[in-house]
C-alpha cells in the first residue's frame, strides 16, 4: 500500500483525487493539506507517508519552496507535483528543488495512478514533454559562462579574491566575518568546479570580470 498526502487548497478536488487513488486498492490517502502550514502538520503526524502530491500554488509558501523545506526535513520522501501551470513554467524549477514528477491537472487519471508508482518506486516520472523541456534547459544551461550562477555576494567574493585581496581584506569590504567569506569561497569553488584561488583568478582575468 502506498501511504500519499494530497495538498491542495480545493477541497472539492482533494475529495475526487482521493476517490480515485483509493479505488486502485493499493494507494491510501492518509492525509490532506490546504494550505502550507497543514502540510507540515500533516507530516509531522504522519510519518508513514511516502508520496506527497503538491500543488503549486497554495496558500502559505510557493510550491516550489514548499519542496525544497520537504526534502530537507523528509530526503526520502518522494514528492509530485499536480499543477494547472504548463509543464514549460514549472516542471524544470520543480525537479531542481526535489520533486520526482511533475504534471498538469488535465492530465488523464491514469497517468497519475502511474507517476504515483514510478516515483514511489524511487524513480522520476517524465512525460515527453518535460523530456524535451529539460533536453532543452540543459542546452541552455551549458551555453552560460559559470559564473551566471553566482549568487550577488559570491560574485562580488570572486572578484576580490581575484584582484589578489586576503580573506581578511574582502571580509571588511563587504562587511562580512571572515568565516562568512570562507563560505562564500567554498561554494564558489564548488559552482565553478574549481579547487584553487588561481584558477578563479585566471578564470575571471579571461571572462573579464576585473
């Protein structure tokens, strides 16, 4: 039997959704949610659920928020995500922030009794569509120099660092502790998949940013 939380602020809607996962015999309903604050309780009573169906936009948190603090508190939960947005809006933010599938709600019953057991199964759900979707994310992806994915602070860090500033010197120019720009390093180091300080000097005196 596989245990799912329903989130969804239309009442009426979790009612026939819950009707029709029950009526396969081997999915339960074991709890339902409204808005973000009943989701949280829900799992925090509910331990035993192994699929939670989200909807994106609900009162509380966005959806795709709504993952990230799941997969947090709860990795092992598998979550799918049930939208009335068209997959090319926010099926691709969905899966980077954790979920295992993503579909519209004029999808057709029987694909989501399907993703359902794809995803409990530990595997993602993926239509054709979203496969193209994210073929072509991917592309997009890697067209763009590596440091488009610095946050404002780590760019602002990797230039310092680059104009051959101590760690000492950047953390009083940005007014940040030393331990905080440790950090900020760190991350750097790991977004643009390098280990040392002049390989993000020769990097940034290439692409400019000094």
């Amino acid at each position: 039997m596989i245990k799912v939380l329903l989130a969804d602020d239309h009442a009426l809607l979790r009612g026939s959704l819950k009707q029709l996962l029950e009526d396969t015999g081997y999915i339960q309903v074991v709890a339902q949610a409204g808005e973000y604050a009943e989701i949280m309780k829900a799992m925090t009573l509910h331990p035993e659920v192994e699929v939670a169906i989200l909807d994106i936009s609900m009162p509380g948190k966005n959806g795709v928020d709504v993952v990230k603090v799941l997969k947090d508190k709860y990795p092992a939960l598998k979550i799918l995500m049930l939208s009335m947005h068209p997959e090319d809006q926010y099926a691709v933010r969905s899966l980077k922030a954790g979920a295992s599938g993503y579909l519209t709600k004029n999808t057709a019953p029987e694909k989501l009794v399907d993703a359902i057991q794809v995803i409990a199964a530990g595997r993602k759900y993926i239509t054709a569509e979203l496969a193209e979707s994210l073929a072509s994310h991917l592309t997009e992806d890697t067209e763009k120099p590596l440091h488009t994915s610095l946050s404002d602070r780590e760019f602002q860090t990797i230039r310092l660092i680059a104009a051959g500033k101590k760690l000492s010197e950047i953390a009083d120019e940005l007014n940040l502790s030393p331990k905080t720009v440790s950090v900020y390093r760190a991350r750097i180091l790991e977004k643009m998949r390098m280990k040392t300080n002049g390989e993000l000097t020769r990097y940034a005196l290439e692409n400019g940013l000094i």
